[in-house]
C-alpha cells in the first residue's frame, strides 16, 4: 500500500485514484498520523506527503511526526515546505501525463511496489473478509436501489447468499419501474432473500396537506427509519447491519466547510438504538471502483450507472404538498424524459436529468377547450460536485420530442418547460 498523508491539497484524491489505476493500492490519512496508527496498517510500501495551499492550520505550518520519517520506507514530500525529506517536489507538473511518471518512478524505482491491485482481487479479499468476520450469521441491509446499496448487496450475496437479508422500502416516491428492478435484479436473478415492502400508502398519508420541503424531508428520512426498523424488528437473530459507505464519505466528512443549505438527510440511516455491528465493504472504494465493482459483481449497467437520484425522490420534485394526481405526473413524465435521453445519447453525457410537477396551474386549450392544468419542468445539468451545476444545452428536436409525448401522455399537464439556470443561483431540485 502506498500511504497519502493528507496536508490540505487538493489533489489527495486524484493522487490516491491514480496509483489504483496503476495497480498499486492507495489510502490517504491525516497528517498527524500517529505512530500506532501507522504501525497497523497493512505493507506500507512508501509515504508521499502531499502539500498545498492549505497546510497551514491556525496560522501554523502543518508538520508531520519524526515516527512517519522514521518508518523505513520510501518518503516523497511535494509542495511541502517543512519537510524533512532529500527528495521532495516544489510542486506536481500541471500537466497530469507528466504526474504520472513521476508516481510510476516513486511506485515501482523506490518502493518496489507490486502492481497486483485489480477488482477482481478486490472483491475476494473482501469475500474472505466478510465471510471471516460474519460466519454463519445474518446480515441485515437497506436495499434502495442506489448504486452503493446495490454493490454492497451483490458482494454479499457472493460472499453468504441467503445469509444477507434485503429489505426494499418502496416509500411511493420512486421512479417507474425502479422497484420492480430492485426486485427482477435481486430475488430473481441473484436469488436473494429480499422482503419487500410497499409502504406508499403509508408515506403519502403522512405527507398530506405538507408543503414545507424540510418538513418533507424530516417526515420521509423519519418514516423510512421506522419502516426498516419494524421489518428488521419482525427477524430473528440479525447480528450485523451492512452499509454503502464509500471513500469520499470518510474522506470528505472531516474536511468539509460548505454550508448546509438543504438537510440532504440520506434515506435508509442507521436506527440509532439497534445493536447491530456493521459490515462495510466498500468502505475504501471510489464512486467509479464502486460501479467497477458492480460490473464485476455482474450488476447490470443502468442500475451501476444509475443517476444520482435524491434520498426523498420524487416527492422533493412534485412541489408543495404531494397530491397523488402530481407524484403520477412527476413520475410517468420522468420516464419519458429518461426514455428519450437514452435514444439521444444524453443519458451518459448529462450527470443529473428530470421532471418537476409545481404546484399552480396555468390556462391551456385542449380538444378545443379551455383547460386548466399543470406545467411540467425540465432540468437538466452538468457537475463535478453538486456544489455548482451547469446547464445541458439540448438540441431543439430532442426537447420538442419529449414535449411533444409529456402533452400527449401525461394526464393532467398542458405545458412544458426547460429550466435553464444554473447552481448558483438556483440549486439543481427545486426544493
Ligand atoms: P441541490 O438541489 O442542493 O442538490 O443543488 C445537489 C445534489 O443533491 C441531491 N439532493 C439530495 N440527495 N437527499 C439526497 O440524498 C436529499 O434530500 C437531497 N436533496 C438534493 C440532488 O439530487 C443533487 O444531486
């Protein structure tokens, strides 16, 4: 393994992705690293202390213990002006071919690194891993469908089969036709003990008459922690509870100073009073090994490169207080939307594509008489981060196209329109 002690820059990430893709397995810690710390992990094969504009905390120089110096394997510091090692950088070349050979060299010249890091060695380490610290007990998991959800339920079903227990909420506010995918993929192709749960009703009453999207929020991350906890409650012996915990989590969560704006309270939380260990296997995975992964699991593309899709889906895109007659207008034109960005192409070019249902209607004329219905919106945008979004600009035959079926499918709608703001100002959902 090759250690990234983390000294405030900004390309720990791009650093740690790049010495996996040569093959070579890559974890980034904290600079203050303790001596015990570093005595357990696992082959240390070389160090890179990797500094930048922020290693500076209170106004002081970031600096690094003598134990990292002293642990007798290869030191590479880069923009780090406090260090003590002979063969440091100034800086990594900006041009990123130019990075690489410089990581090769410090990889295979100066730590002798074996390039034996690979998926396929990946998952059976951590089917042997799984199967070491479950042995013949039962593992409990939330099952949305989300792409990390999936993964993690696919290993598991490799490494214990039927000791996995999948439990699928379908809260009423998913996409079409995304439960009875969790559904064909997991309980008929992979086999797996899968309950699911239509709780729709359930939700939707819950959500009456309420307009405020916190509130929605708070009301569809409580319930959904009920239902899973009434389902979990109903069987017997579960010991472990597994979760899609993946790298960016764990390496962004200390490091992150963007104010909430929205509470983005992730579905499927973990019941706090449940006494559950947890089985996290992909815990030091990146979003794309984790699709990686899933491929190599056998998962099929769309769920693996699924869009990223809100925790309280659809009900955060039909504005206001649900009603039944929005949610199926939010629902059946986000298909279409979804249809017609696949034919184009569109569906692996734009990050983040789908419909909003307001609440107000606007005057239209249909079979040659007034009506008085609801627009549909359309929005469609690019991201690095979610942290600011630009807009797809959509050739005009593709967008007449959809809104063409959107009018002539979708009851209750007489009007389509593109939304073409970016983040900032607007944010990318609408509540
Ligand atoms: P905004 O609207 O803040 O969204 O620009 C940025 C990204 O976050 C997603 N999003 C959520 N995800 N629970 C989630 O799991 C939420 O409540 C939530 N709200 C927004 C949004 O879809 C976009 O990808």
């Amino acid at each position: 393994m090759i250690l990234i002690l983390d000294l405030g820059s900004d390309e720990n990430t791009v650093l740690a992705r790049m010495i996996r893709d040569l093959g070579v397995y890559s974890e980034i810690k904290p600079h203050d690293i303790t001596k015990e710390e570093l005595a357990k992990l696992d082959n240390v094969k070389g160090i890179i202390l990797n500094g930048g504009p922020l290693n500076i905390v209170d106004g002081k120089a970031i600096e690094v213990g003598d134990h990292v110096y002293a642990a007798q394997v290869p030191v590479l510091a880069v923009d780090y002006a406090k260090t003590k090692c002979a063969d440091s950088l100034a800086q990594w070349p900006a041009d990123e071919a130019e990075m690489k050979e410089i990581v090769k060299t410090f990889l295979f010249e100066k730590c002798h690194a074996e390039a034996n890091w690979n998926m396929k060695n990946f998952i059976a380490d951590q089917i042997e891993l799984i199967r070491r610290q479950v042995g013949d007990r039962k593992v409990l998991l939330a099952l949305s469908g989300g792409v990390d959800s999936s993964v993690v339920a696919a290993l598991l079903i490799k490494a214990i089969g039927k000791q996995l227990v999948c439990v699928h909420v379908n809260h009423g506010l998913m996409r079409k036709g995304e439960s009875e995918s969790v559904i064909d993929v997991f309980r008929h192709q992979m086999e797996a003990n899968l309950i699911y749960v239509d709780a729709s009703e359930r939700f939707l009453t819950k959500l009456e008459g309420v307009a405020d999207p916190e509130q929605k929020r708070k009301i569809i991350g409580a319930e959904f922690i009920r239902v899973f906890e009434e389902e979990a409650r109903k069987l017997e012996g579960i010991d472990f509870l597994a979760q899609g915990t993946i790298y960016p989590d764990i390496v962004e969560s200390g490091t992150k100073t963007a104010k909430v704006v929205k509470s983005h309270h992730n579905v499927g939380g973990l019941p706090e009073d449940m006494n559950f260990e947890l089985v996290e296997p992909l815990t030091y995975l990146f979003k794309d090994e984790v699709r990686a992964c899933g491929l190599e699991l056998g998962l099929p593309y769309e769920m693996v490169f699924r869009q990223p899709f809100p925790g309280p889906g659809l009900g955060v895109r039909c504005l206001g207080a649900i009603t039944r007659e929005r949610l199926e207008a939010v629902r059946e034109s986000d298909s279409i939307l979804r249809e017609e960005f696949a034919k184009a192409a569109l569906d692996k070019k734009v990050w983040q594509y789908f419909t909003i249902v307001p609440d107000f209607k606007s005057v239209g004329v249909k079979n040659n008489a007034r009506c008085f219905e609801y627009p549909v919106i359309i929005r469609a945008v690019n991201t690095i981060d979610a942290m600011t979004a630009s807009i797809e600009q959509i050739d005009w035959p593709v967008l007449s196209r959809i809104t063409d079926r959107i009018l002539n499918e979708v009851a209750n709608v007489n009007r389509v329109c593109y939304d073409l703001s970016p983040k900032p100002c607007a944010t990318i959902e609408w509540e």
